[in-house]
C-alpha cells in the first residue's frame, strides 16, 4: 500500500471514529425514525401520482 492510500484511510477511519464518539443514541434514533416517514411518505406520493396518471 503506498503511504497516501495509507494516509487517506487512517484519516477517513479517524474521522468516523471521532464522529460516532460524538453522536448519542437519541441522534441516531431520531434520524432512523425521520428517514422511515421520508421513505413512507415518498412511496405514498408515488402510488398517488401513478393512479392520478392511469386515471389521464
């Protein structure tokens, strides 16, 4: 492995371990539970428009 690749993973292995130190299990809960109503409410909105469009 050549020293920037090396480089390049310790930085990026540092930065997320220095970010999950941050986050509290609150975060993480309540990013789960946005992300489940965004993915729920984008699959009603396309099951509406395409009854709307077969109704066209």
């Amino acid at each position: 492995m050549r020293a920037s690749q090396q480089l390049g993973i310790g930085t990026t292995g540092g930065t997320l371990l220095g970010i999950i130190g941050q986050l509290g299990l609150h975060d993480v809960l309540k990013t789960a539970v946005l992300a489940a109503i965004g993915a729920a409410v984008s699959f009603a909105v396309t099951l509406l428009l395409q009854r709307w469009q077969r109704r066209r």
